[in-house]
C-alpha cells in the first residue's frame, strides 16, 4: 500500500522511523493537507526537527494547511522569536485567526479551540442550509452539529447533522429547533471544560463569549489531550513529584533532579520524625527487643493502607463521584473499611507468631500470646488510622484550595509511618507493662 493511502499517525509512525535526510523527503513528498494531518501525529521534537529542515514557503504551506487548533498547539511550544516568524509566514486570514488564539489565556478552553464549523440562521430552509454545508464544509472541523446563530451572531441553538438530512428540505431551521444547548464560555479553563465534555457525551462543544457569540468550537479528540495532561500531572504529583512541563525523553537531567529533588527532601526531613519517634521509645525496645521485630510490618500496613485510600478519594474526586459536602460519607464508610482491614491483618499476623512459636520456629518468650496481642490490636488501630488519613488529607486540601493529588502515596505513607510507631508503642505498653515492660 501506497505511504499516501495510509492513515496519518500510520504514515507519521512510519516516517519516524527513517534517518533524518530519508525522513525530510519522505515528508516533503506529501501532499500538502496530508502534510499537515501527519505533521500533528509527530512528536515536539520531531515537528521542531522538520521545521528547520523546511525552507520558509515549505513552512509556510505546512502552517497555512494545519487546523487552526493544532497551530496553535504547535505554536504554544515555540519560543517567541519563532513564534513571530512562523506568524509571519502564515496568510492574512489564517495570521488573524492564529493571533486571536493565541491572544486567549493559555489555560482557557477558547486556546485550544477551533473557528472552522458550519453555522447557519434561523431564517434558513434546510435547503439552503445544506448547500451552504456543501460550499464550505469542507474546511470544517466537524460536520456532527449545525450551529444556529442569530443576526448578531449569538449562538441560540445546535442542530445534529442527521436532523437536516432527514427534514424536508424547505423547512425553515427554526422549526426544527428547541433551543436547547450547551456551550462553554471562552474564558472557562480546560480543566472545567473536561468535566463538562465527560458530563454531556459530546464529539465537540461550541464556545461562546461572555455575551453569547458564538467564536469557535472545541472537539472531543483536543479535550483527550488535555485529559491525558490532566492524568499524568496528578499521577506525578500523587507520586511524589513536581508535574513535568515536558515528556520524560525530553526533560533534561538536571530538570527531573529538581523535580524530584523537593519531595524527597520533605519527606525524608519528615521519616527523621520516624528515627525520633524510635529513639523515644529506646527503653522500651532494650527491654522488649521483639518488638523491634515487627516495626517494618507496622509501619508498612498503615502506608499501604493510607496510599490505598488516599488514591481512591482522590481518584473519585477527579471523576466527581465525591464532592467536599460528602466527606462525612467518606468518613464513615473509612472507619468501617479501616476497621475490617485491621481486623483482617490482626488476625492473620496473631496467626503468624503463634505458628512461629508452637513449631519452634522462633522463641518470642513466655509472653508471646501478649507480645502477639499488641500486633494484632496495633495493627488494627494503625490500618484504621491509616485509612482515615488517606481518606480525608484530600478532602482538606482541596478546602484549602490545593490540588488534592498534592497527598501523594509517599506523603502519607510517611505521616503514617510516624504516628503509627507512636500507636504501636503506645498499644504495646498498655499490654506488656508489667510482663516484659
């Protein structure tokens, strides 16, 4: 099969495995529109790369033939130097539209937005409509909805594409009308624009100005990059990192070791606590030196068990499956779940000592059923005291308006880690004083 007979990102996948010089000609022996449908599917680099291979009417065809959208994604990239002279290049009408764009808030929806779609007026018959749809839908992002605008082009309503097909064609468009639609507001930022895709299951959304006016549209395969942003910048913040500007293969050394480097810091500034928290305990420990035996399953059930939390709530905060008015909801629902998983854990780690002491395995003492008493009743506290940090930590920091993915699986993991030696020292000295204490 002919390269121009294959899809886009298969002709781009294709193209990004040659050398550099076989790489420009086989893209300069594209057609123009193809060239732009490829040139989207290509990584940063590679697009830079292309780029200066180009001469300037090369660049300026690519530019000229790309969806307004996309330029403008591409344009975000560049420095600004490079953003004049690619502007300079570009026709006066597709100069206008890219400035404009670029011209809104880089975190609105309106940045990302495109102008090409089909309007028409009420006063239209579907005839006329569609004849219009004919002369000048080519260049349309979609053909799914028809926008109906008014003489001041406010948007008033969105027709679907198969209602004027299967309407008699000297129907005016008001009649197929029931004023019911949604738009987006051009200065809604993406993050909001996200939810209201996922809400109302739309191949594309129409964007409006404050005053109603209709000024682009948004479509679905855009928003799955900006869901896709969304995504990895929380799952980096939950990991304990700084959300990364750039992909991974293209952020530098020295970059992904600032990222990283804060978090890192914080969190082993705070396991300090957790040597302190040891060394509070020392007398304990020189007269019960098994009970240094189970610190690291301790403190590592109360992390897994808030990391697991933690991840749930924030993931269901995402979707808004919760909101903050539910966090009472949440908190019951923790408490059960922290208590059945303790109980869970407790029972099999009482099982444990006791298979290790009555088959010789290890000798824990004569006091071994206390000693395993205060693991298990330790562990049922921390996993419950666990759970309910890594439940509720995002329900606060999203009160105090931060972004709750900041409760990363090492930040909690670690302020469990602290407070649950407290708790295992504390249950242990309640059980063994007087016996081994």
């Amino acid at each position: 099969m002919k390269l121009i007979h294959q899809h886009p990102s298969d002709i781009a996948e294709h193209i990004i495995g040659l050398s550099e010089t076989q790489k420009n000609i086989a893209f300069l022996t594209l057609p123009g529109e193809l060239q732009a449908q490829v040139f989207t599917y290509l990584s940063i680099d590679e697009q830079e790369a292309i780029l200066k291979s180009l001469g300037n009417k090369n660049t300026a065809q690519l530019l000229n033939n790309m969806s307004p959208d996309d330029r403008t994604k591409l344009l975000s990239e560049f420095p600004d130097n490079l953003i004049k002279s690619s502007i300079n290049l570009l026709d006066e009408k597709e100069r206008v539209i890219a400035l404009e764009l670029l011209g809104y808030n880089e975190d609105s929806i309106a940045r990302i937005m495109t102008p090409n779609y089909i309007q028409t007026h009420p006063e239209w018959t579907v005839k006329r409509t569609l004849s219009h749809i004919k002369i000048h839908g080519k260049k349309a992002e979609t053909l799914n909805f028809v926008y109906v605008v008014d003489k001041d082009n406010k948007l008033i309503d969105d027709l679907k594409i198969g209602q004027l097909l299967l309407a008699d064609e000297d129907a005016p468009i008001s009649s197929l009308m029931d004023n019911n639609f949604v738009a987006i507001t051009s200065t809604t930022k993406k993050e909001q624009a996200i939810q209201l895709f996922e809400r109302y299951d739309r191949a594309a959304l129409p964007i409006i100005t404050e005053k109603g006016v209709l000024v682009g549209i948004v479509t679905f395969d855009d928003m799955l990059d900006e869901v896709e942003k969304r995504d990895t910048e929380d799952i980096q913040k939950f990991g304990g990192i700084d959300a990364l500007e750039l992909p991974y293969t293209q952020t530098s050394l020295l970059e992904m070791v600032k990222k990283r480097a804060g978090w890192l810091i914080i969190l082993f500034i705070s396991e300090m606590l957790t040597a302190s928290a040891m060394g509070y305990f020392d007398e304990e420990i020189s007269k019960a030196v098994v009970l240094a035996l189970f610190v690291p399953l301790i403190i590592s059930s109360g992390g897994n068990s808030g990391s697991q939390a933690a991840t749930l709530i924030i993931r269901a905060m995402a979707l808004n499956e919760i909101s903050l008015k539910k966090w009472w909801y949440v908190m019951r629902r923790e408490i059960i779940s922290g208590l059945l998983l303790g109980l869970i854990l407790g029972v099999i780690g009482f099982i444990r000592i006791m298979i290790w002491q009555k088959t010789g395995l290890f000798d824990y003492g004569q006091y071994w059923f206390w000693v395993a008493l205060s693991v298990s009743f330790s562990l049922v506290c921390i996993v419950l005291w666990g759970t309910l940090s890594g439940s509720m930590i995002p329900f606060l920091l999203k009160k105090l308006g931060l972004d709750p993915a900041t409760a990363s699986a090492p930040f909690v993991a670690t302020l469990v880690d602290v407070t649950g030696l407290i708790i295992y020292f504390t249950v242990a000295a309640m059980f063994l004083t007087g016996k081994l204490l």
